[in-house]
C-alpha cells in the first residue's frame, strides 16, 4: 500500500534530522509520559528521488556526498510513505549554553545561514533565521539540515532531568518546537521519523496536543532518540545495536558521515485519536544533532457502509476524523459502481447514493482527501464499500393478556434467530434487545422493529396500541321483538380497552359483535381481545315481546231486510302494541262496520308496530223475504159499484205488517174494490215491504 504525505516543517533551532510519521497501531488512549518508545527495526527501506552515486562505483566520494540526498518514500513492512506533512510554524522556543552563534543551515555543503540571532517568538514571522528553518524542515532534501555543535547537553535517557522533575534540574539545552495547525491526527500506522548527521547524537522530543475527547492541550508523550557510534561509509543497515535507534540509510553528507534515520510508530508515543499540535525536540547530547524532523501519516481510510434494499437514498459520510486533520476536502476519484439512480459526494465527505430498485449487494468509489493549509498539497486516495442487504422481515406480533397484573405481554413470534435485535419505542428508550419479548406494558403505542445486526438493516415499523381501559362493554341499544313470536330483536355493543381485535362467543352461536334479527329471550356474550383477556356481562340481556294480539267479534245488528247491506258488527283487539287499526272485507276500516250484507264477515287488525291478527270472523244474519197472498173475499155486487172485497195474508219478513192498497184502504182486508186488479204493499216492522196483485171480479148475474 502507499501512504501520500506532503513536506512542510518549521525549521527548528537544533541539530535533529527529525521525521514525524503516524502509523496507525491499537495502543493506550492515555498520554505514556518518561516512557522510552521501542523504535522500528526491521522490514524498512528507503527510496530517494535523485543519486549521490553519480559514478555509479558503489561509493559516495567527497565530491559526490555535497549533492542533493532527496528522500522519496519510506517502506515500512511493505507500506510505502511518499507524503510528508509540514508545519504550520515554528519556534526556538529556548536558545541553547552556546548561543547563537553556534546555529547554523547547511545546504548541499554551503552555509545557508550562521547564527540564529534573528529568531523570534513569534512562530509566524519571516525572520531570516526562522524562515530559513522553515524552508529546511520544509524540504525532503537531507543534505540540508540545521546543525549546533554545543547547544545540547548530555541527558540521553534521563526523562527528569529534561523535564526538570523529580528533584532534578531542567536540562538547559537548546529547545525547538513545530506547530501544527489544524493538529495532526495520530494515526494507526503513522511514523515518526529522526534523522540525524552521522547518528552519533541523541535529542530528547516530546508531543502535545488533545487526547481522544477532549479539548485541553496537554503533553501526549515523549521518548528519546538513542545514538551510539558514528556511521560513516557504512552503507545502507538496520541499527547496528540495541543502544541506537538509527538506521544508516545509504546515503552521505558533506562531511562524509552517513545520514542516520530513527523511525517510531507514532502511537507508540501519542495515543491513537488524538491530535498533536505541536512537537518539541530538545538536543540531549552535548554536540546538538544536525538534522531534522518529518510527520509522515496515512490519512484516507477504507470505509465500509452498510445500506438496505429498497431504503431510498442512503446518506453516508467517509469518516477519517480520527486520521486527518480538521477541514480536510474530499471529491471523488471513480465510481460508484454500479452507478445506480444517483450519487454525490460533499467537500466534507458527506455523501447520497440512490440504488437502483431492488439492488442486493456492494457499491464502491474511490476518494481522495485533501489536508487543508499548509499541506493542501497532500491527498491520499482510499475505497468505500457500501453493501445493500435485505431487510428482515417485519415482527409478527403474539399479545398475551396478564390478567394478574392488567397489563399486557407482547412477544414478537417471526422472525426469530441470534442474527435478530428487536425493539419497541416505549421500551428502555427503544434501544435493542436480544429478547424478542416484551412484558408488563402498561397503556400506549408501541413501535416494534427489527434489526439484522450482521447488516444494520432494520424491518419496517409495526404499530400496536394498549388502551388505558380494561376490556369492557356496553350496550349501546337494546331493541325488543315488535311483534309476538318474530325474528326482529337486535343487541348493538360499544366494546373498548383491551387490546382489538375483539372475537365474540354469543350464547345463542353468533359469532358478530352485534345481534340483529333475533327472537325474543336471554342472551349473553363472551367477548376475547387480541391478548386473550375476556369478558362478560354479569347478567343475561332480556330481549322483550308483546303478547299476541287477540280479538273478540260480534254482530250488533243484523240485515234489516233480506238482501239488504246493513248489518253490523264490532271487534274488539287487546294486546300487541296498541294503536290498532281495522280492515273489513267490505272495505270498511272501523272497529265497527255498519255495511254488512248478511253472511260470514272477515277483518284484520294491525297494531301500531305493524303487527297483525288476521281473519277474524263474524256472521251477519237477516230476516227471511215477506212472502203473501191476496184473495178476494167478494165481488162488486153490482155493475160499476166498488163494495168487492179482497184479503192478503202476509208471513216472514219481521212481522207488524201494515197494508197499503192501491184504493188507500190499509187493512188486511180491503172492502171498496172495484172490479179489475188490484195491488197491495205490504210493510213489515222494519219498513221492508211486498207489493202484490188481486183480481177482483163482478158479480154473476151483473
């Protein structure tokens, strides 16, 4: 793999071939101070952009060591580093027991500039000497370093006396510090890096900045850099023993040493996650070190995000704030593939991808992200892997009544396995549980989710409320049977609390939750919610009914004369409901019908609810038809006299005749006939009346 790293340092006030790398290892979060770090000491090469060896004999001459050492990458267990981070400032934070006269820059074997008379305070000014440290520790050119042969002191190893602690005085050697601004992430597999002319100098350095979480500047960690004897045309070698921490790294400086390098992991000195603001190197031997310091670090991370199928547009964002400095940009180098419906990467690497439907499986793009000022100019490139993956199934739901506790227990029954977390939103915060039961809820609407936890991928929500109220009912209205003996009863019921749906048992086998059309009787009902809990009404409900309609019937008068229409009768109802209304067969619509003919007679009664009794008889009598004979009794006694007699006997009919003869005599016996017909009307007691005819005829001997 290749770590990108671009140079810039504040050029320091001492003698240190000093680089700073940040490779990322598991270590301690707390700050590890007057703790030696072990430095790196196998599986490391290093790579130059130019040649020293221009002869190509195998060995650096004199003429040959002035040129140019560029350092182009450093390998570690096969990881390539070819960025290097630079400072924001620098500062000669302490001038060493020699002053400064003794400081001085060479480049290439010339003098770039004697005395650090000139230096400041101030870690952003253009001082002549501060600007050219600057541009030393700026530049990947090993050939050119600071050197100070008098401003250190000999404390190697001696963690108290470089910090003054512990009864023992603080060294007075000369003290350099870079600052770093935005701070540096200390990374897993970052390198801290130390070179030094000859290798035969040792420097004590010490790191500040935050700890993980927190924003108080304080001291991360320090260690020293060991040395022993000098390399000199030594070629390219691990550290030649355990008492030095440098490699001779193959190539010369002017005075014909070898230009020595220390490498450290870096949290094996500051904790990984936290931020380093600023590196202080102090010379701990006698003969300040000549060189310098380089942070080299990887800083895009592989990410991998987890989306879900079919969940719209997922939002992720590229998360290296624990290994790239604050406002970092990122943009896209390729991909994503596949390209899906949609995708757009933020300068804050926030990012959208829209897959296409049903898309199972893995999305990648490769992203470069820049380090802001004064290392804009370094970017490092990784992948995102987003993997879409199913969703689970949504919770099937089982709700158990606790008849106890009055409250309820809800068991999610589908789907169920060790891959599973469930949640319910009114349970411990809706955080996710291993359990998919839930007991003793109390009254609310509980959300319950699923969560595959090898995708992250969460199940639709499946809503289901407990009511304040225990299970209950009323009867909300209660309609009796209208008439005796039908089918038109009805029980409507207001069910609430408990846990719907309700099922319903009736005593009568219906299974609804109201009854319609129902007989008259007792009828009772036991009434399950979801959770099992019942209940029934402590008594039967009554459906009522009316009794019968009954009738009684009589005539009150009969026919008055045969064949006429003028009988009557009355009924007279009791019972149902009331309010009766009547239909004769004759039309008549009265309890009293007073137009009957003689015979048997029908009518129907209808009570006020519709009910009815029907065909109830009544039998209309009649006189029986006046029946008579006329007789003369005598004939005129002589021509043209009117003394002829005639006599009508009446029978049937209702009795107490009167006669009316057609001469006006009114008896039974009419005596004033004149010869030829005559007629006579008979009347009864009830005005029916016969008219019949006699003859009467004249005397013989007329």
């Amino acid at each position: 793999m290749k770590v990108n790293y671009l140079p810039r340092l504040t050029s320091p006030n001492k003698a240190l071939t000093f680089i700073a790398l940040l490779l990322l290892v598991s270590v301690s979060s707390f700050a590890q101070i007057g703790v030696q770090s072990p430095s790196i000491r196998e599986n490391v090469t290093f790579q130059w952009s130019d040649e020293q060896d221009i002869d190509n004999n195998g060995d650096i001459s004199a003429t040959e060591n002035n040129l140019p050492a560029t350092i182009e990458s450093i390998t570690v267990n096969g990881a390539v580093y070819n960025t290097f981070a630079v400072p924001s400032g620098y500062q000669l934070t302490r001038l060493g027991p020699g002053g400064h006269a003794i400081n001085e820059i060479f480049g290439n074997g010339i003098s770039v500039i004697k005395s650090s008379a000139t230096a400041t305070d101030d870690i952003n000014d253009i001082t002549l000497w501060d600007s050219a440290a600057l541009e030393t520790f700026e530049s990947k050119n090993l050939n050119r370093y600071y050197t100070s042969n008098g401003n250190g002191d000999n404390i190697c190893g001696n963690f108290n006396k470089a910090n003054g602690i512990n009864g023992s005085n603080e060294t007075d050697a000369q003290m350099q510090t870079l600052f770093y601004d935005p701070a540096l992430p200390s990374n897993d597999g970052g390198i801290l890096a130390v070179t030094e002319r000859g290798g035969n100098n040792c420097f004590y350095i010490r790191l500040f900045g935050t700890l993980p979480g927190s924003t108080v500047e304080e001291s991360l960690g320090d260690t020293f850099v060991r040395s022993s004897a000098e390399y000199r045309n030594y070629g390219f070698s691990a550290p030649r023993n355990n008492a030095t921490d440098y490699w001779s790294s193959g190539r010369e400086q002017d005075n014909n040493q070898d230009i020595a390098i220390a490498l450290f992991n870096l949290n094996t000195i500051a904790p990984t996650g936290s931020k380093i603001s600023r590196i202080r190197f102090i010379s701990a031997s006698n003969d300040d070190g000549d060189g310098k310091l380089f942070v080299l670090q990887r800083y895009a991370q592989p990410q991998t995000d987890f989306g879900c199928i079919d969940q719209g547009t997922f939002n992720g964002q590229i998360d290296n704030s624990s290994s790239v400095p604050a406002n970092s940009t990122y943009d896209l180098v390729s991909g994503p593939s596949p390209a899906g419906l949609g995708f757009n990467l933020n300068p804050d690497g926030s990012y959208t991808y829209t897959s296409s439907p049903n898309y199972e499986g893995s999305v990648s793009f490769t992203y470069r992200v820049r380090l802001p000022a004064p290392n804009d100019g370094i970017t490092d490139t990784n992948t995102v892997t987003l993997t879409f993956n199913t969703l689970p199934d949504d919770p099937e739901l089982d709700i158990v009544c606790n008849e106890t506790s009055g409250k309820y227990n809800i068991n999610i029954t589908s789907p169920l396995g060790s891959q599973y977390e469930y949640s319910s939103s009114l349970v411990n915060g809706g955080a996710y549980q291993s359990s998919p039961n839930f007991s003793d809820l109390g009254p609310g609407t509980y959300n319950f989710r699923i969560k595959n936890i090898n995708s992250d991928c969460e199940s639709n929500i499946i809503s289901t409320t407990i009511t304040s109220e225990d299970l209950g009912a009323v009867i909300s209205k209660n309609t009796s049977v209208d008439c005796f003996g039908e089918s038109t009863g009805s029980i409507d019921l207001n069910v609430s609390g408990g846990y719907p749906p309700y099922t319903y048992s009736w005593s009568n086998g219906a299974t609804t939750q109201d009854l319609t059309n129902v007989p008259a009787g007792n009828y009772n009902v036991d009434i399950t919610d979801a959770s099992g809990c019942t209940f029934t009404f402590a008594r039967a409900i009554l459906l009522d009914q009316p009794d019968a309609i009954t009738a009684s019937t009589a005539q009150d008068s009969p026919v008055t004369c045969f064949g006429e229409s003028n009988g009557s009768a009355t009924v007279t109802a009791a019972n149902g409901n009331g309010g009766y209304t009547y239909l004769w067969d004759n039309g008549e619509t009265t309890a009293t019908a007073t137009a009957l003919n003689a015979g048997t007679h029908t009518v129907t009664i209808t009570d006020s609810k519709g009910c009815k009794l029907e065909n109830i008889s009544v039998t209309i009598t009649q006189p029986d038809a006046i029946t008579a004979t006329a007789a003369q009794d005598s004939p005129v006694t002589c021509f043209g006299e009117s003394n002829g007699s005639a006599t009508v006997t009446a029978a049937n009919g209702n009795g107490g005749y009167t006669y009316l003869w057609d001469n006006g005599e009114t008896t039974a016996t009419a005596t004033a006939l004149n010869a030829g017909t005559h007629t006579v009307t008979i009347t009864d007691s009830k005005g029916c009346n016969l008219k019949i005819s006699v003859l009467q005829l004249l005397n013989q001997l007329q």
